[in-house]
C-alpha cells in the first residue's frame, strides 16, 4: 500500500511540529513539505529534522495547494492552527475537497459541523487526539447515559493547566463538562479554571519544569453536598507525542472511509477507536 500524503499545518507551533517529526519517521505516511501557517508568521520556511517545510500564509495558499494537487491529488490535511482560524480553514478545505483531521479547538463548532456536512469531504474533528483521554471520556459519556443523576448535589471543581500560549480553554475540559450535568452535576463551563502562569504550573501543581511548554493537566474534583465524600478523576499528560499515535490512526480512519465513499460526515475520535 502507498503511503498516505498528508500535510501538517500549524508550523511552526509545537504540536504540528511534533507531529511532523513523527510523520517523517512513519514509513505510513509521505509528509508534504508545506504547512498553512498564520498571517503573523513572517519566516519562509521553518526545519523538521533534515527537512524544510514552506510556510504558507493565507495570501498566497489557494496558490500552493493548486500546485500541491497537481502532483498529490489524493491527500489529508492534519490541522493544528489557531482556534481563531477554524471556521475558515474548515471552508477552504471544504471548497478544495481536501479530507482533514483536525485536532483545534475553538471556533464556531455548530458552523464547522455544517461546513462539512455540506461538503464533498469527510472529516474527523476532535479537542483530543490522545486515545487513552478520548477513552476516558468515553467512559464518562457511558456513566451519563446510564446513571443519569449520579452526583446530584455535589459540587465540581474543574482545573486545566495547559502551556503558557494556549489561547482558549480545554476542549477536553469543556466536553467533560457536559457529562458531569448529566451526572446531576450543576456547572458551567464558563466555571473551569485555566492555569497559564508557569510558575504556579510548577510550584502549585508540580508540572516538571521540562514540560511547562507542553502538557495538559486536567483535574476534576467532586465533593458531596455534606463534605464527607470526595471523587477525583486526574489525567496528566507531559510532552505531544501520545497526540500523535491517536493523529494518525485518525488519519488512517479518515482515508479509509474516503475510499469507501463516504462524504459529508463529521467522525470524532470515539469513531475512530472503535473503528465504524
């Protein structure tokens, strides 16, 4: 079998860089060496290895993918930008039929999910690519679904410490949410707590100093209404590579179903390990 093309944009953040490395050394996959990037990045080119990608802003991108499809017209974008650019970069890739993963968070999610739907594409859309945290959450759904009313009156405390430059909250956090008010838990989202101060990541909480520029610590805390009983659920993850076996696998889901015909579906990351 071929290896699948995908093009990784993001570049030069640290999370599309990760998983560039990681492209690179997959025998699976044969990385484009183009990324879309933001219009505030001024470099040409930024290195992955032994390879240097070519930064393409939004001025000259409807360019560089016309070429890009000359040579490659099968291929898979994995988007890790800026939540600020996702609805637009969801529309591009819609209007030039391109499959994409994309593992932003923020945006208009109603709007990203209609943009597809009415698309000649698929995609799989996640705010994680880590398996194990995406099973979790699956677990969490199957708690709500099944024990509606579970933690009624308790109160829920829920804090996400994530890298410096991480501009929105939690997406993981923000669907976790939903589950507890199915558990009866009265919360908002508005409500969850961000850490972004590196100093009191290492000092309070005790991220290692090595990851303070890449983790994502999330805690959630429960307490019953007469303070006697307290649940603790706690996912630390240090460094970007669990992101990338979840990635691909995504990609790999995504290509299949491509091949089978699928069009205009939205797929999350429960879709992909169970494999449907």
């Amino acid at each position: 079998m071929a290896p699948i093309q995908i093009m990784i944009n993001g570049l030069p953040g640290n999370v599309a860089n990760a998983l560039a490395e990681h492209a690179i050394a997959d025998s699976r996959f044969t990385l484009i060496e183009y990324s879309l990037t933001g219009p505030e990045i001024t470099e040409t080119e930024h290195r992955v290895k032994d390879r240097a990608i070519r930064l393409v802003g939004p001025q000259t991108r409807q360019e560089v993918i016309r070429s890009i499809k000359e040579t490659a017209d099968e291929f898979v974008v994995v988007d890790f930008t800026h939540p600020s650019a996702v609805n637009d970069n969801a529309r591009f890739y819609c209007d030039h039929r391109i499959p994409f993963v994309m593992g932003t968070t923020g945006g208009n999610r109603d709007l990203l999910y209609e943009t597809i739907q009415n698309a000649d594409i698929c995609a799989v859309i996640a705010p994680n690519m880590a398996k194990q945290i995406v099973g979790f959450q699956a677990m969490m759904e199957y708690a709500a679904e099944n024990f509606p009313g579970l933690f009624a009156g308790y109160t829920l405390t829920i804090e996400e410490s994530h890298q410096q430059h991480k501009a929105d909250t939690s997406g993981t956090a923000k669907a976790m949410v939903n589950y507890f008010n199915k558990l009866g838990v009265n919360f908002k989202k508005e409500d969850i707590i961000q850490v972004r101060d590196p100093e009191e990541q290492k000092n309070r909480l005790g991220v290692p100093e090595q990851y303070l520029s890449g983790h994502g610590w999330h805690t959630y805390t429960l307490i019953s209404p007469d303070n006697t009983v307290t649940f603790r659920f706690t996912h630390n993850i240090n460094g970007r590579d669990i992101y990338a076996q979840g990635t691909f696998d995504a990609v790999n889901f995504l290509t299949e179903k491509m091949d089978q015909g699928a069009r205009g579906q939205v797929y999350s990351m429960i879709d992909v390990l169970k494999g449907e």
